[in-house]
C-alpha cells in the first residue's frame, strides 16, 4: 500500500480518479493529504423520549431493526451559523464536500487535524472503502472537562490520506462488504446514521448460535 502525496493527489483529481462536489480549494491540499471541510447537517443524540408509558429513556441497541434516525435530532445550520459542543457531548457531522473515490486501487483513511485535537475535540478515524461515493460521517467528542466548543460549517476538522491498493478492486466487489451490499454508498448530509448490518448475521447473534454463523459463512 501506498500513500498519494500532493503531486499524486492533483494528479488524481486531474484525472478525476478522485472527485469533490463543492470542488476543493488551495486551503484544503495539505502534503499527503486533504483537508475535508465541516457541513451544516448536525446529528444529536436523544437521551429520552416520550411515549405512552411517559418519559422514557433511549436505549440504545443496534441489533434492533429500529428506524436508526430516531435516536437523533437532526440540526440544519446555514453558512455563518455555529454549532456549540457541550463537554463530553458527542455528536454526528457531515462533510461540506460528497467524495468520489473512482479509481478501483485507491481507498481512504480519514483522521482529525492536530488543531482540531489541540482544542480538545476528539474525531474517530475511519475507513472510506475504494469505489465509494456519497458524503462522509464525522463522529465528533467534545473530550474537555466543563469547556463548550464552538466549530462553524465550512472548518478544515479531519483530513483523508489516500492510500493506493497493492491490487484492483472491480466495482462489483467494492459494493460488496462481507456477503452483505455495502451500507452508505450514496450516503447524504440526512441519511448518515446508522444502519443495521445483515438481518441473516443479527439474527444468528441475537440468538446466540455463534458457531452456526462461523459454519454457515465460513470462507472455503
């Protein structure tokens, strides 16, 4: 595996292996990366709910077939607007920018910018599989004790570092994670919670028939 530097990366995006809607700008290529900017589109966690037995308490379990978006409040910010992270709050972003990763060897590792980590926000590290296409989640915690945060939309908060494949990936397999079709490609700033993985594997755990799923799938 190889990381692209910047001479690889304009390349790309010359070739348009790799494509941005908004395009990037001359603030966002950094020497073997990519700055990725903060959207408008903010997920936040629902702690209660109130239902016919009174105020409930959201509990979360993800083997549940759930519509996901309801454990959320969705906040949509116009440029300009703040978003304000309480301490030890943690919440859902989206990119500004929807990524295209078009060639079949190149795929993506995003991780927070050292500022964004100096200030006390901690952003996940995530994998963005080659032929992907959509916007991408960015998981944000506010790891401060007692301080409030504030970040705008359009900040540089995590940076993508493109890796080339040691192989192709046909489209056809990329789609494809595990024996499952893949879950957010064509993901939006309003479609980036959650989704259930294989209905066949969550049955199989809820049950807890392990060593049936391990025989059922195994690879020969």
């Amino acid at each position: 595996m190889t990381t692209l530097s910047k001479l690889d990366i304009l390349q790309a995006l010359k070739q348009e292996k790799i494509k941005f809607s908004p395009n990037l700008d001359q603030y966002q290529i950094q020497p073997n990366s990519i700055d990725l900017r903060l959207g408008t589109t903010f997920y936040i966690p629902k702690t209660w709910d109130y239902t016919e037995y009174g105020r409930s308490a959201v509990t979360i379990d993800y083997l549940n077939y759930q519509d996901k978006k309801d454990n959320f409040k969705i906040l949509n910010l116009k440029p300009g607007q703040y978003f304000e992270i309480l301490s030890n709050e943690s919440i859902i972003a989206s990119t500004l920018e929807k990524i295209e990763l078009k060639a079949d060897n190149i795929m993506a590792v995003m991780y927070a910018r050292s500022s964004i980590i100096r200030r006390g926000l901690i952003i996940e590290s995530g994998i963005v599989d080659v032929g992907y296409s959509g916007y991408l989640m960015i998981p944000i915690v506010n790891n401060t004790n007692g301080q409030i945060i504030r970040i705008y939309p359009g900040e540089r908060l995590c940076q993508l570092v493109l890796h080339t494949l040691a192989s192709p990936v046909s489209y056809e397999e990329s789609q494809k994670h595990g024996v499952a079709p893949s879950k957010y490609e064509n993901s939006t700033p309003y479609s980036l919670e959650s989704r259930s993985d294989s209905l066949s594997e969550l049955d199989l755990i809820k049950s807890g028939r392990l060593e049936e799923l391990k025989e059922k799938f195994k690879i020969s």
